[in-house]
C-alpha cells in the first residue's frame, strides 16, 4: 500500500478522534476529497519540477501517532531560545505538551489549535480566518484534512507582546516513522506586534515527514516578525506552507534559516490586500551532502503603493542542491509597487547544484520590480588574504561564506536568534570562530 | 670576513637560493638570491614584469605560482611547503599591492579574527577583549587612521590610501617578524606616504626586517633602506646601498641593462 492509500484508509480513524458534527469537520472532509483527487505532487507538476517527494514517500509512516509522549527538558533545552523570557507552545509527536509549553490568555491567546477548533468562544475567529487564505493545493488540502492541532495566536488591537513566542515540534521517533500535520493560525489585530520563533525537530534517527500549513492575518498597521529554524536532522523532511494576508500599513518579515534535514520545501506566500503594506522575505540556506532546500515565493501585490523585499542567500556543498522559485504578480491595480528580489547562491562544490527562477508576472505600468540572481564561488584572492593574516583555509572560507549570508541576519531583530543562528552557522561550517561582524 | 659571513648565515631571517618559480608554464624567476637580517630594510626595484610581486607572493605562499628549484628558508627552516597561514604563524606578512574587497566582515573583527588565529596556532588563549581595545585604538592612532572606519566592512569603498594604511595598521596589529611592503606607495598622495611611512619606521626593530618593493625612489626618502636591489628578467642584478635608488631615479633602469650585457 503506498502512502496515499495508507492516509486515506486511516481517515476514519481519523474522525474518531474529532467532532465530525462540525463545521470544520465540512472544511476537513472537502480537503480530504481534494487530496484524494490530487494526491501527492508528483515532478510532472511545474511548481514540483525541481523537487521530488519520492524518496521519502517510501517510508512506512505513523499516519496519526496517537501515544502521549514525555521528553526531559534537559534533553531538549538547545532546542529553544532559552536565554531570554518566552511564551512556548510545544509538541511532541503531534501531542500538545503542557508540560514543556507556556501558553496564555492573559489579554492575548497563545494556546492550542485543538482548543480553537473546538470551544465556542473562539468560534468567530476561526469562522472568519481558519482556511481562509490556505491553498487548495495537494499538501495543503492534506494537512487540512487532518487539521486538529497546533498554535493558535491572537494578538487583539494595539497590543505588543513583549515576550516571542515560540512553537517548536518535536518528534521522538518512536514509532518507526511518523508523519505530521501540523496546523497553526495567527491573528494579529490591527496595530498589534507579535514575534513568533519556529521550529521543527527530530530527536532520533527516524524518518520524518512533517507538512505543516500556518496561515498569518495582519491587519492594519500591525507588525509581525517571523523566524524559521530548520536545523532538524538529516532524517526528516519538512513542507512548510505559510500563508500570509496583510491589511493596509502592515509590515510582516518571515526569516527562514535552512542548515539541517533531508527534503526542504518551503512554500511562502503573501497576499497584500491593503496600500503601504510591507512584505519581508528573507533566507540563509547552508547544505552540504545530499540535502536538498527549495524555497518557493509568492508576493502577491493586489493594491497601490506597496513594498516587497526579498534576499534568499544559498550555500551549497558537496551534492546538494537548492531551488529558488521567486514569484512575483503585481496586479494592474498596484501602481507604485516596489517590488525587489535578490538571490544569491555560492557553490562550493562542483557536485552541488542550484536551480534558480525568478518569475515576475507585472500588469501594472507604473512600478520598480528588480530582481536579481547570482550564482558563483569564494573569491580565491580573499581567501589567499585572509590565510596571508594567519587565518587558516577553513576558517576564512566560514568567514567568507558569513560575511556573503550577513545582509540576510542584520534584520533579524531579536537578539538572541541572531546569536543561535550565529552559532548554528559556525556549527555547520565546522569552525570556532566568533563572527562578530 | 670568515666569521663575519659565518655569523651572517645563522643570523639570515630570510635565505632565498636560487629560485625558479612560474606562474601557468611562464617563468617568472629565474634563479634569484636573496639574504635578509634582522635589523634590516631591503627595497626591491625594477621595471614592471621583472617578478617582484611574483616574488613577494610566492614568499607569502600564493598556490597559483609553482617554485621549480631553489629553495626559501626563514630562520634556517624550509617555507616554501607551508600553507600561508603557516608562514603567516611564523611571521611573514605581506602588505598586498591590491588589498581584497571583503564585504560583511569589519575591518575590526577581520583583525580581531587574524590575531586569535594567529594565537590559537602558536597554542596561546584569545586575546582578552580589553588587551585587544587598547592594542586598537594605539595602532589605529599611530596610522592616524579614524575610528569610524574600523567598523567598516573590509577594504569595501576604501581609497586608495586608506587601503594601503589599512594594510599597514594590520601590519602593526600582527607584528611580523619579515613585512614585505608591494608598492604600498602606488596610490598615496604625500600626507598618507608619510604616514603610512611613518608607522612602518616606528615598527622596525632590530629583530624584524623589511622588504620594500616600489617602482619609485619617493617611498624610500622616509624608509630608508639599508640595501637596493634591482630586479630584472627574474634575478637580482645589482645591489648597492640607498644612493642606487636614487640614480635609479635620476638615471632609469636601461643603464642598468647595458651594464650586463657589457
């Protein structure tokens, strides 16, 4: 039985564990039905020409672990920004873990999916956001289809939340392999800020799919700042889907940080519905051996007046291989978009591979769209410098290859994520060098 | 004289004998010889293409030059194997004639970088950040150089000249033992030439040494040297003391030339 057949016979015991008397239910079953149609993207499909899922479709998933798991903080404190105060809301094995979390009510919500799903206070906003903006895409559909848990944000009017909040999925792997649906929403009212920290990770050796769907609502000038940490182990594979919707002056960034795991692919979307909206959209992606990242954008400008920013910069060693598909519509509507788009890749190897396409779609004629896409290797004369001053060939190509990913950390705005991403860098270069730069 | 050379050949900082070197199959050197002492400032002049900056490069370990024969010693120990942060470890530094643009990486942290490095490789600890401060703002004071542009990335937008002081406030950071200076004059007005000057005659001492190489005598006005040699063809074919130099100016380098083939 392939995995497609393995997730549709497992439906039924899906909804023994859900309110199939429900509205959502309606929303979960028309998914469902979608992703019984499409099935998973296959290489034939445009937007998947670069990226194939095969590899990892083979493996035997657990379709919907249903064990409560407990993990030692000890064990897995690296994991989290913890030198700073936070909101956290964890899970292990798809499970909401009290324990590890630290949610709220307290004048904002940061809790659970399940909850907003279920309980009738938070009926009207899930009625008026839940899969409003989310594709009706295979993946999308599917993790609809099993939408149950996850985080569930909202930032009501003129509130700034002090503390970052961070979500972080932990898969402890015992079950053979296991698949994973996550599904968060955000809501973030007008005038509101909120920073939200993301992460996925495996704690053993065992496969992982994770496909998981957050749909983001920025209202009127509210700010949202957004990190992906993708350092997960070699093992597991994420389809991450974000959806995004910004109302009139708002400015949202997502960072996507991409060092670890096998199969990445991120598919990033912005829908801007109002004038001097702000989307900022940024990445560093470092891989070596046969990892594989694909970073799919969409900036969609609907109105007049607005701006995007993009800067995806990309490492590649030994046999890995990255894809950037930067798309781009400026609707006939959206005079005076500045729309910018910037890509640049290093490879390391001459195995590696980089596949890069810019896609402007541009119907609007007073406009400044730029796009540009770079492909190359360290500079030989620099490193020869740096050795010259006493800095050994490992440490300067780090150095180099830092200095080359910075524009991307100077916008990251929290401190201590900028310092983890840092080390994190150092770590998968191999070196002990502070980059203070 | 016996004993003087004796004495000479233990004390050698630098001991180049009879290189050949080539760069992509062209022979560049072709048997040079060259002795410096510690104490000592040596220029290298000659006209463009004779191999001075081949020479220089290939001192500080460039791959792409390949050394056909001969061998370079730096206090009696064989170099010309070592990586070039080796040979940077063991104090070589070379003032590039065109220092490398490297955005992202402050002029700071580059040098904070190099000294650490250069520590952890002779197994000393990091410099403390207080040492490394004072050691800063000395340097950065004796090339007359502004704090502002320290905390700019690396040679990025630099003139000209504040690239070759850069060059020479790195040089005193690191404190070499052999400094070659490769036309660390071309590209200075007269205020920057005395300066950079300046900084490299307050770092000599009697147990480093330097090598100048210019095209031009006006460099060697404020750091005088104690030999010239001419290099031509990719061999040393005249040495004198200062007052070369200065014919060398007045006269060109064709006499020079005829001199040999006579």
């Amino acid at each position: 039985m392939d995995l497609k057949e393995k997730i549709i016979s497992s439906y039924v015991a899906f909804e023994d564990g859900v309110n199939i008397n429900s509205d959502i239910h309606e929303i979960r079953t028309e998914a469902f039905q979608n992703f019984e149609k499409l099935g998973f993207p296959s290489k034939k499909l445009e937007a998947w020409k670069y990226t194939s899922l095969n590899t990892i479709l083979k493996e035997d998933y657990s379709i919907f672990p249903d064990k409560e798991k407990s993990i030692n903080l000890a064990d897995v404190k690296q994991y989290f920004i913890h030198d700073i105060d936070t909101y956290k809301v964890i899970f292990i094995d798809g499970k909401y873990s009290s324990f590890l979390s630290e949610t709220t009510h307290d004048s904002i919500d940061v809790c659970l999916m399940s909850s907003a799903l279920t309980k009738a206070k938070y009926k009207p906003v899930i009625e008026n956001y839940f899969n409003k903006i989310a594709k009706q895409d295979n993946l999308t559909s599917l993790n609809t289809a099993f939408s149950k848990e996850g985080a569930y944000i909202h930032i009501p009017k003129n509130t700034e939340v002090e503390k970052p909040i961070q979500i972080i999925n932990f898969t402890t792997g015992t079950e053979a392999a296991t698949m994973l649906q996550p599904r968060n929403l955000i809501v973030v009212e007008q005038n509101a800020h909120v920073q939200i920290i993301e992460r996925h990770q495996s704690l053993t050796e065992n496969a992982v799919l994770t496909n998981v769907v957050t749909e983001v609502y920025a209202d009127r000038h509210s700010t949202v700042d957004f990190y992906k940490i993708q350092n997960d182990h070699i093992s597991a594979s994420l389809v991450d889907n974000t959806f995004i919707e910004q109302q009139s002056e708002s400015v949202v960034s997502v960072h996507t940080f991409s060092f670890g795991g096998n199969i990445t692919r991120n598919n990033l979307n912005f829908y801007q519905k109002g004038e001097h909206i702000d989307s900022i959209l940024k990445g560093i992606t470092i891989i070596e051996g046969k990892q594989h990242v694909d970073h799919h954008t969409l900036v969609h400008h609907i109105e007049p007046n607005c701006e995007s920013h993009q800067d995806y910069k990309g490492i590649f060693d030994e046999r890995a291989t990255g894809v950037f598909n930067g798309k781009v519509i400026v609707e006939k509507e959206a005079q005076k978009t500045n729309a910018y788009q910037k890509n640049n890749n290093v490879l390391v190897s001459d195995k590696s591979t980089i596949n890069a396409k810019p896609q402007l779609e541009i119907f609007a004629d007073d406009v400044k769209c730029s796009h540009g896409c770079t492909i190359g290797q360290l500079d030989e004369e620099a490193l020869f410098y740096m050795q010259q001053r006493g800095i050994g060939i490992k440490e300067a190509r780090a150095l180099l290859m830092y200095a080359f990913a910075n524009t991307v950390l100077e916008s990251v705005k929290i401190p201590e994520v900028k310092d983890r991403i840092t080390r994190l860098i150092a770590n998968k270069l191999n070196v002990n060098i502070g980059f203070n730069i | 004289m016996y004993l003087k050379s004796q004495a000479n050949s233990i004390n050698n900082m630098l001991k180049i004998e009879n290189l050949k070197a080539s760069v992509d199959n062209k022979s560049i050197l072709k048997g040079l010889n060259l002795e410096v002492n510690a104490g000592e400032v040596h220029a290298i002049m000659g006209p463009n293409g004779a191999g001075k900056s081949t020479l220089a490069n290939i001192i500080a370990g460039k791959e792409e030059y390949e050394v056909n024969q001969g061998t370079i010693e730096l206090n009696g120990e064989d170099i010309s194997e070592l990586a070039p942060e080796e040979r940077a470890h063991i104090g070589v530094f070379l003032s590039f004639q065109y220092p490398v643009e490297i955005p992202g990486v402050s002029v700071t942290n580059f040098i904070k970088t190099a000294i650490n490095e250069n520590r952890k490789a002779k197994g000393l600890e990091e410099m403390p950040a207080k040492n490394m401060l004072k050691m800063i703002r000395e340097k950065s004071e004796l090339l007359e150089i502004d704090r502002k542009f320290l905390s700019r990335s690396l040679n990025e937008g630099f003139s000209g000249g504040e690239k070759k002081r850069n060059e020479i406030f790195q040089m005193a950071m690191l404190e070499p033992k052999l400094a070659i200076l490769d036309e660390t004059d071309s590209g200075l007005d007269i205020d920057a030439l005395r300066i950079v000057a300046n900084g490299v005659n307050k770092l000599k001492s009697k147990d480093n040494a330097v090598i100048v190489i210019t095209h031009y005598q006006r460099l060697l006005d404020y750091i005088v040297p104690d030999f010239v040699h001419v290099l031509h063809d990719g061999k040393i074919v005249k040495t004198g003391d200062a007052s070369l130099a200065l014919e060398l100016e007045a006269r060109g380098y064709d006499w020079i030339k005829e001199e040999m083939i006579s």
